[in-house]
C-alpha cells in the first residue's frame, strides 16, 4: 500500500473520534507485513485517564487478531473543525507500544494526504527499553 493509501485511511478513521472533552481528534492506520490494515481513533472517557489514542487503539485491534508484525502507521490528528492538519506527532505511550511489536525501521508517517511527513521508531524513540529486537536499547 502506498504511503498516500494509508494516509487517507488514517484520515477516514479520524471520523470515528470519540472525543467530546478535548475535541482532538485522531486517526490512525497500521499496515501490517502482510498488508492487512487495521485502523483506529481515539475513545475519550469522562474519567480522562481511561482515553485510549487512536494508535493504541488500531495496536489492540490488530494483535488481539492475531497479527504482531508491522511496518507502517500513519496518523492525523487536528482538532474537531480542522480542514488541513500539522503534524500530531504519537505521545510517549504509544511509540512504547509500538516498540513492543514493531522494529527500528517501522515507519512512522505524520502529517495529512496533502503533506507527509516520515519517520522512523529509531528516530521517535531512541534507546527503548523492549524485548531484544534490533532496537539499540535496553532490553529484557
Ligand atoms: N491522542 C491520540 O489519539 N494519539 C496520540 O498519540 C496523542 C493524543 C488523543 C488522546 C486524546 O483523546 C486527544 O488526542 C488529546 O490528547
């Protein structure tokens, strides 16, 4: 799947945001090594620490069916009324969940169809702690 692809899959699954208490809303979209692609928006809670980030949430939807080998996500995020979107770069949790599944060169694309932006885990999590992978961090 080309980059643009998974983008607009990131963009469609933002539709889906259940976030009423910060109006943010994200969506994510994980390409499995197969090629099966799995989505995910973030679900708010009244008790806020409950909230669950879209990328965790496309994460849990994959592994829990069977599928723990990956090599890219894509993520926007902007608030309720945003047309065009900056950067929303995955907060610490999530890029530590991606090091549980994914390796250093997993790609990380930020941005909108319109504008992307590439990274690498290595570059958003230098140093991880994880199970030994090829990570270059602490490991278990
Ligand atoms: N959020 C995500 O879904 N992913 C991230 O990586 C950062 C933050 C969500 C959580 C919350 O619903 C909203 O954005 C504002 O923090």
């Amino acid at each position: 799947m080309r980059d643009l692809e998974l983008m607009e899959a990131a963009l469609r699954a933002r539709e889906a945001a259940y976030a009423p208490y910060s109006r943010f809303r994200v969506g994510a979209a994980l390409l499995s090594s197969d090629g099966t692609l799995y989505t995910g928006c973030n679900v708010e809670n009244a008790s806020y620490s409950l909230t669950n980030c879209a990328e965790r949430v496309a994460f849990g939807k994959a592994v829990s069916e069977g599928m723990r080998s990956f090599s890219a996500i894509a993520i926007v995020g902007g608030c309720d009324d945003a047309s065009d979107f900056s950067l929303c770069a995955p907060c610490g949790a999530c890029r530590q969940v991606m090091a549980e599944f994914c390796n250093a060169d997993f790609r990380i694309l930020l941005g909108d169809p319109s504008h992307i932006s590439v990274y690498t885990l290595a570059e958003l999590l230098p140093f991880s702690f994880s199970l030994e992978k090829d990570q270059g961090g602490t490991s278990l």
